[in-house]
C-alpha cells in the first residue's frame, strides 16, 4: 500500500507554493526577496519533523528564525 499521510517535506511545498502565489502580485525586487525569505521555511524541516510542531507553524517560526539570525548578525542578505 502506499503512502497516503504527506510528509513534512510535502506539507512545507505545499504551504510554500500556496503563499507564493502571494508573491507574484509583488513587483520583481520584492518578489525575489519574498521567494528567498519562504526558503528560509525549508531550512528547518527535519526539526519541524521530529519535534511534532505542527507543520505550518514550524515552517513560520523557521522563516522568523532564519530572519531574526540574519538581523542580529547584522546582514543584509543570505
């Protein structure tokens, strides 16, 4: 039988490809930063996957993570 419960990988594309659609009313700068910054979602799957967060939820709170690193350290781009 197969695999029918997705997994957090297929969740996290899944919520990623619904909020791009979001980003294609941006104009071209801000839709190139908006598809960087849901990248950052993906960087902390396998912790979304054993920690048993709920997937969209870790998918944000990853995106915030990754951003709030990246403003602390004081960069401006990844």
């Amino acid at each position: 039988m197969g695999r029918t419960t997705p997994t957090v990988k297929q969740k996290i594309d899944s919520i990623s490809n619904e909020l791009s659609r979001m980003g294609e009313l941006m104009n071209a700068d801000e839709k190139n930063l908006f598809r960087q910054m849901l990248s950052l979602g993906r960087l902390h799957a396998p912790d979304i996957n054993y920690s048993a967060v709920d997937t969209a939820t870790g998918y944000l709170i990853s995106i915030m993570f990754e951003l709030f690193k990246i403003v602390r350290n004081g960069k401006s781009e990844r």
